[in-house]
C-alpha cells in the first residue's frame, strides 16, 4: 500500500506538467468536441420531434465532463494497480478498425470487437505484434469504468420516441444517449540501463498483475512511467417496459459483470495459452450477449407507456412550458381539463387562454392541478401514443446496418438490376 501511496503522490505532483503539454489539450480538445457534436445531433432530433430542443448540448456536454473526470479518476487508478500497460495494447492498431467496424454497424464502434479481433489475428497469424493480456485488461478497464458511469448518469436527459414492437403496437419509451470524454493517465514502459533513478517507487512482487510480454535483457530494467492519454466512452440504449433509472441501472450490471470477467481472463491469459484465445472470444461474444440480453428482456418486457382508456397518458413535459409549470409528471394521466373529460385520441395540442384546471391520475391517486395564467396553445407535453399511431420508430431501424453494408447492397442492386434487364 505503501508503494501506491508514493506513486499517487507523484500521480499528482506531475499531473499540472501533463496536462498543459500542446498535444494533450489538442486531443481533449477533439474529444470534447466529438462529444459535443454528438450532443448537438441528439438535439437536432428533438427538435424535429418537439418543436424545441429538448436538453440543451452545451449542458449535456458540461455535464457529461464532469462524470468523464470521474470517470477518468477511476480508470487511472485502476490501470495503475493492475498494471496495464499501453506499450504493447495495440492501441494504433484498435482505433482504425473500431471506425472500419463502424461502418460495417455502429455497434460494432466498440474495442471490445477491435481488440478481440486483433487478439485473434495475433494468435493465429502473428500479426501485429500486441500482447493479448495487455489489450484484453484496456478493454475490461474501459468497460468498467462505462459501467459505473451508465450506473450514474445513463438515465439523465433521456429523449422520448414512439417505437413500434414486434405486435404492431406504437407504445412509448425514452431513448437513452450518452457519451463522455475521459482524461486518463495510464502506464507505459520503457527499457533502460539498471542503475539509480530519480523518482522510482519499489513496487510489490505480484505487481504489475498483467505481466509484460518478455522479461528485461541482463543488465537492463523494465521502468514504468505515467502517460496521459485521453478517451472517449458512449452508451446508446432503449427503455420501453423499464423507467430509464432502472433500464441504465439493469444495463450497468450487465457490463459490470462482464467487464469483471474478461479483466479475470486477461490477467489469468498471462500464464494460460487456452486463455488467451478463450479471452478474446468472450470479448466478442460476451459483449454481444450483453447487447442482446438487455434488448430481449427490454423488448419481452410490457411496454411502460401505453395508451390509457379514460385520458391521455404523459411519456415527457418539456421544460418552460404550461405543463412544467404545472408540475405534471411523466406517467400522469390527465382524465380532465377544466371539467371536460378527456379521451384517447384528443387533441389538447391548443387550449385556450385563462386558467387550467387539471384532474390528474397519478399513482392511483386523483389529483387536481390549477394555473391561473396559461397564456393559450400547447401543455408543451408529449403524450402516450395510440396503438395505431403512424408516427413511430421501428425496432430494426435502431439496428440498421452501418455504411459500408449498406453500399454493398446498394451496388449489388444496381448490379443485379441491371444484368437482369441485359438478359
């Protein structure tokens, strides 16, 4: 313990040095701004959908800083005590074909399909030259730290959509979007003569768990330094039978877990040859499993936000309006509005102006809800759907293929097309 207290010691002395370098604060630059520009198109689709902007982008992304430092924190310590190294994780090689994989679907935008594929090609094929156990504990770290940081935060500012099951019923359901910039300060290590060094902190005997590839040549030393790196994290889901708060939470123990098992794997892959081919597939596999257990317990599940027989459900109030300042709720079921009873299907998208007296169901309790000073149109709700409603989003269009496979179909179309009409 003493050992890591040392090192977090110089953690902090050297990290004012780091963070000012040109090149660092360029690349958090672009991160943010990747971040931001995700916002920005969350938002540009709430506005199509509402009329307005439903969660501001420069919050989000002031927001989502805030949880990536936390973030951060935690994947530093983490790299540090288990003692992953970037020298041979392959990085260069992962971030490439994360974006061709992109473009192939956007779920595969993901180091746990990278690196697993990488490790497999090293096994295999000898090419390139990473170290296994190193890139499996980056992508169980990372995927640790998105675990909590979904736990945390995922459910915030979630966007409400109409979504068509598999029945051919419209119910509601929120959209879950976030993405985080993490600042990390991770472990390289470098060769050099043995001999009295400034700065250097004896670690215990089972450190690093993941262990370098090969040992120092006679005469030399392995000599870990600090290096900061900066990230990017994302998360995408769908909360339909579940509140966002319980779909984040549900989905945060299914990462968790799986990131607990593959960084077990990549520390054990260091003295088994089964596991290192065994840890890179559960990469692959585990992170699909993941995927498809949340959606089919999601899409199995009753939907939340169904039509209500005797009113109009409520999926979302949007902020600043008539409705926000009268304190309704999402899951509130207006059954009247000035005494007039209120039916499936109505149109309550103008009122007139004057005061709003609201019976609201909420939680088998009726209450009644008054505001003296509605100046005319829209409560600026979104309401339950019906059943048959025509605005919606399919499930296979939250799936949809990426880029590339659908220019290959595009091309194979056109192909086809026309060596029928030459027949």
């Amino acid at each position: 313990m003493t050992a890591f207290l040392e090192v977090a010691k110089i953690l902090v002395k050297s990290i004012p040095l780091m963070v000012v370098r040109p090149d660092y604060l360029l690349a958090v630059a672009i991160v943010v701004g990747l971040v931001h520009f995700q916002y920005r198109r969350v938002a540009a689709t709430e506005e199509r959908l509402f009329g307005q902007i439903k969660n501001e982008p420069r919050r989000q992304t002031a927001s989502s800083i805030l949880f990536g430092l936390l973030g951060g924190v935690l994947g530093t310590v983490l790299f540090i005590i288990i003692g992953i190294s970037l020298t041979d994780s392959g990085v260069a090689y992962i971030w490439p074909l994360a974006l061709f994989l992109m473009l192939i679907h956007p779920r595969f935008l993901c180091f746990s399909y990278a690196g697993g594929l990488l490790s497999l090609s090293h096994l295999l094929l000898g090419w390139p030259e990473i170290h296994v156990p190193s890139v499996m504990g980056l992508v169980a770290v990372l995927h640790l730290v998105e675990s909590v940081l979904i736990r945390i935060s995922g459910h915030l500012t979630p966007t409400p959509v109409y979504v068509k099951g598999k029945d051919g019923r419209v119910a509601g359901g929120f959209a879950l979007q976030k993405f985080w910039p993490l600042p990390l300060i991770a472990l390289v290590y470098l060769t050099l003569p043995q001999g009295p060094l400034r700065d250097i902190v004896n670690m215990p005997d089972w450190w690093p768990l993941i262990k370098p590839p090969q040992e120092a040549p006679a005469g030399m030393e392995l000599v870990y330094i600090l290096f900061p790196v900066v990230a990017a994290l994302g998360y995408g889901d769908l909360a339909l039978s579940r509140t966002p708060r319980e779909k984040a939470a549900l989905s945060s123990v299914y990462l968790f877990t799986y990131s607990i098992i593959l960084l077990v794997l990549a520390v054990l892959a260091g003295s088994s040859r089964l596991l290192q081919y065994l840890s890179p597939l559960f990469a692959i596999l585990g992170h699909d499993l993941v995927i498809q257990l949340g959606n089919r317990r999601e899409l199995g599940g009753k939907p939340l936000f169904t039509a209500s027989f005797d009113g109009l459900g409520i999926l979302d109030v949007l902020p600043g309006g008539t409705g926000h300042r009268l304190g309704l709720c999402p899951g509130d079921v207006i059954l009247t509005v000035n005494g007039q009873p209120v039916l499936p299907g109505d149109d309550l998208r103008w009122l007139p102006p004057g005061p709003l007296e609201l019976l609201v169901r909420r939680e088998e309790q009726e209450v009644v809800m008054w505001y003296p000073r509605h100046q005319g149109g829209s409560l600026r709700v979104l309401f339950v759907p019906l059943p048959w409603s025509s605005s919606y989003v399919e499930m296979k269009g939250l799936q949809r293929p990426g880029w590339l496979v659908r220019r290959v179909r595009s091309l194979w179309a056109k192909f086809s097309k026309r060596m029928n009409f030459r027949r």
